[in-house]
C-alpha cells in the first residue's frame, strides 16, 4: 500500500514526505523531482519548451507508474489531480491524503520560488493562487480519502497526524 500527497504547491507536501518516509518505512518519491531527472530540466524550462499538455502527459505516465509499485510515499505535484486518471492510478494501491493551506500560507510559502512556473500566464501571483485553487479544490476534495490543514501547524505536526490516520487505516 502506498501514501499519496496531493494539494496545492506549498501545502507541504515535500516537507512532510521527507518526515513520513522514514517513520513509516516507506521510499518518498517525489514526483516532481522524478520528472525534473527524466526531463533534464526543470520543469519552467519543460513547459516552455514543450507546453503543459507534454508536461501533464509526462506526468500521468509516471502515476501509472507508481500505481504499479509498493511501499511508496508519493509527493505528487499540485496538479496530479486535473486528470482523473492519475487519482485513479494511484489509487490502485494507495491511500490518499490531501494536505491543504490557505491562500495567505500558500503566498508566504512559495513567493519568490523560480521552479514553479505560472499556471495561467495572465495573472498575478495571488490571483493566479485564488483562481486556480477555486477550480482544484473540489478535484482534491474527491480525490482524497482524508484532509489535513497545515495552516498554523509545523511540519512534524503535519506528518504526526498523517501518521496516525495512516497505521489507523
């Protein structure tokens, strides 16, 4: 069985992944950081190149991937879940818990980071945020079998309540 992370960028995904793998003896895999090796690049410079269909594409390969495989803790990037299939892959195996912050935690947390690339190209930071979560959140909130605010929380809270719904579970 595996542990699905899915939210928006900067809901601490990453973070709590690190934390997790090592407590419940499970290999984190992070998804983006997959796709970085396998481009060559960083994923602004894919998306630029190819386009967001060739990155989605790319990124619904490796979720069937994974779904194949065991004893994973899969960090998925914020947009896994624009694409039914990928929560369906995953979920073959696995156990998803969507990690969610608000649009102020999520500003603080990822201003200023040049390896997320714009999403829609037209806005402005915080719109961009506002926008795209309006559409995502009913996409996570089907897709997850639990959710978790990290608003206020450190990242060892976090993982401790993921944690303990995991080995409930």
């Amino acid at each position: 069985m595996n542990l699905i992370l899915i939210g928006y960028r900067g809901t601490g995904k990453s973070a709590v992944s690190q934390l997790l793998s090592e407590s419940l003896g499970l290999k984190a895999i992070g998804m983006d950081a997959e796709l970085v090796s396998r481009f060559g690049k960083s994923i602004p410079e894919f998306v630029e190149e190819k386009g967001w269909d060739a990155f989605r594409d790319e990124e619904s390969k490796l979720a069937r991937e994974l779904g194949l495989l065991n004893n994973l803790l899969v960090d998925c990037g914020g947009g896994i879940i624009v694409r039914n299939e990928n929560i369906e892959a995953l979920q073959e195996n696995g156990r998803v818990a969507w990690l969610r912050a608000s649009v102020e935690t999520i500003v603080k947390r990822i201003q200023g980071d040049d390896q997320r690339p714009s999403l829609t190209g037209t806005k402005s930071f915080l719109d961009e945020i506002k926008e795209v979560l309006e559409v995502r959140t009913p996409l996570y909130e089907k897709a997850a079998d639990l959710s978790f605010d990290t608003d206020g929380l450190s990242v060892d809270q976090v993982a401790q309540k993921i944690q303990s719904w995991w080995h409930k579970a």
